[in-house]
C-alpha cells in the first residue's frame, strides 16, 4: 500500500492461493490478469483500478515461479513517480503518475457518465 496525497494505492499481484486451509498452500499464477494497482481516491466511492504489465526487457519482472521464497511487495511516491519494488530483486519499477492519473480520470469520467 501507498499513499499519494489523499489517494490510497493497492498492489493486488496476480496470484491467487491454492489450498488455503492447508499449511502447503502455493501460489497460482492466474492466466492472463496483469498486476493491478488500486486505488481509493478522494471524492469518489468505488475503488479504481489500474492494470500494470512490467515489461521484462526494462528489467527484472517479479515472478512468484523463478523464486518459491516468500517476498516482500513494497511501493512507495515521489511527486512524480509511484515506485514499487520486490524484496527479491533489484532495482526499482518507476510508474509516471500522470499515466496513472490520467487512467483513474477517465474511469471517473466514464463511471459518472453511465459508461
């Protein structure tokens, strides 16, 4: 979680657990659901959310597969950047806020409409 000014930001991660009641539970990666990000904002009641698909030729993509130890999601916002990073990895994932809310804008502006 992060939180941007009044606006609260989620990492949901596209895994889903198996055998929940289990002490062996795993992780599942679900088929085709990017990483979303989402986000309570101010003024608005329903939580918004923003697909993110980390581009693997930028850098290292966190990947529940290449390490089965338990990691650590943290994010974090400068003025112009939401970060998010992976205890397990190096570097940093730079997300630019205006893109992101630009995106939370237009949902808004959709979801008002009747859209």
């Amino acid at each position: 979680m992060a939180m941007d000014a009044s606006a609260l930001y989620f990492y949901i991660d596209p895994y889903e657990t198996a055998n929940r009641r289990t002490p062996n539970a795993k992780a599942m990666e679900e088929p085709g659901r990017p990483v979303e990000l989402v986000c309570l904002a101010p003024n608005f009641p329903e939580p918004l959310s923003v697909p993110i698909t980390f581009d693997a030729n930028s850098g290292p993509v966190p990947d529940r597969k290449r390490n089965s130890r338990p990691n650590t999601i943290w994010m974090d916002c400068s003025q112009e950047f939401l970060f998010i990073g992976w205890t397990g990895l190096p570097g940093v994932w730079a997300l630019p806020k205006s893109e992101i809310k630009a995106e939370l804008e237009r949902q808004i502006q959709q979801r008002q409409a009747g859209l």
